[in-house]
C-alpha cells in the first residue's frame, strides 16, 4: 500500500484510485498502449505513487471533474474510470432486471439491464448491509400501473432480480442514514470479501484497503499518509460512500 500527494483539493481523486488499487486483476493487468488513462494509472501504480499522478489527472480532467484543480467526488470519478477503462468495467459490469407483475392478471413484464454498481438507501441509522440488500430486492406495490394485457390501470409488484454477479461488487451508499458493513458478503451462494472501502466526511476524502485474500491488514490511506490498523473491522459506517468486494473463488 502506498499514499499518493494531495494536489489542490485532490483527496477525491486520490480516494477513487486507492479503490482502483485494491482490484485485485489490477496485479496482472496489462495496460493498452492507445488509452492513456490506463497508461498514466498503471504507470502510477507501477511506481508506487512516484510518478504519473499529474498526467493521469490531466487525462481525466473535464469540465465537470476538475481533477488537480478543485473539489470533486470519488464515486462520479471511479464510475468514469469504469467508463473509461473496459477492462475495470468488465470487473465491475453485472445484469439486473425490473420485473412487473400485475396483481389482477399476473401478467409480467421484464425490463433488462446492466449496471456497475448498487445504490442502498436506508430508513434508519446502523441498518446491517445484508438488511439493507435485502430492502433493495424486496418487491413492492406500484398503484396506477397500466396494464397491457388488462388495459386498465391495476395494482402492480416490482421487483429487483440479479441476472447475474461480478467478480467486483461495488456498494454506493447515497447520502442519508449509516449502513453497517460486513467484511464477508454471502450473495446467491458466492463469497465476496471487503478489500476497499472509501468514507467522506464532508469536507475530505479518503480510503481504506486491504490485499487478498482476506485476513491481512487493513490500511487506512490518507493522501500521503498510510497508516497499518490491523485486520480487523473499523468504524466508518458514518463516513462509508462506498465499499468494494472481490468475490472469492470457491
């Protein structure tokens, strides 16, 4: 592990790439020479931080990611990396599906997609993370549906479906009340394990991580500052915006 330089207000930025670091295919992944935003990340993290940070932080700046000149945030910048980088979007990409059954009829209509990420909302304070899973999947009432087959407007239920799973789950917690995390994840019968998580505080940005497999220590990585706070959990269900779990091979 290793701590990268605040540049004018870029925690965000630095925040977002210990994220990346903690992939674990990041260990064996070759960068392609005509995309250089994987050139400046893996030059960067090749060099342990020594190098390549301003020219990666020119390569993403845009109008509305002031990366090296302002403040930003570290999951519109890690979605942006996902949308630049194909090979950390196929670690993070799954497929979703929103399924609508009429209460009348029993009708259903099945809308696919895919998506890099899950957003969790919650109503009350220190909600466990699978309570939390298990909010976002469970179906609810829809008044005033129209129905195709009925032509009328009818009761429907919604529901959430996994068509299938990553090897890197991201977990996007949406301003609001805390979620209290777990390191190991037991999703459909697949183990995934903690290796990163990102906190905000309102005014800064910065990252916890840990290597794979679990079991090793955790390290909190401040800007430049790195500091060993050993293997256990720690609390951040406060400031927690974002975890990352690599799945485990069975």
């Amino acid at each position: 592990m290793f701590g990268l330089p605040n540049i004018r207000g870029s925690c965000w930025v630095n925040a977002a790439l210990q994220g990346v670091f903690a992939c674990p295919s990041i260990e064996t992944h070759e960068p392609d020479k005509n995309n250089p935003i994987d050139v400046c990340l893996m030059g960067l993290y090749s060099s342990k931080g020594e190098n390549h940070l301003k020219d990666l932080m020119d390569c993403i700046k845009t109008t509305y990611m002031p990366a090296g000149e302002n403040i930003g945030d570290s999951h519109e910048l890690f979605v942006h990396l996902c949308d630049k980088l194909p090979w950390l979007d196929k670690e993070f990409r799954f497929k979703t599906a929103n399924q609508l059954t009429c209460k009348t009829c029993e009708a259903k209509t099945l809308k696919e997609d895919s998506v890099i990420e899950l957003n969790l909302t919650v109503e009350k304070s220190h909600t466990p993370i699978l309570e939390a899973l298990e909010q976002l999947v469970k179906p609810y009432e829809i008044e005033g549906w129209d129905c195709e087959k009925c032509k009328e407007k009818r009761t429907c239920i919604s529901q959430t479906l996994f068509g299938s799973f990553p090897k890197m789950l991201m977990i996007h917690r949406l301003m609001g009340n805390s979620i209290n995390y777990t390191s190991i994840l037991v999703l459909n019968k697949r183990k995934y394990a903690l290796c990163a998580v990102l906190c905000y505080n309102g005014a800064h940005w910065w990252a916890y991580a840990r290597k794979m497999p679990p079991g090793q220590s955790w390290f909190e990585l401040d800007d430049k500052r790195v500091r060993d706070v050993g293997p256990n959990q720690f609390p951040v269900a406060g400031s927690m915006r974002m975890l990352l779990y690599s799945l485990l091979e069975n």
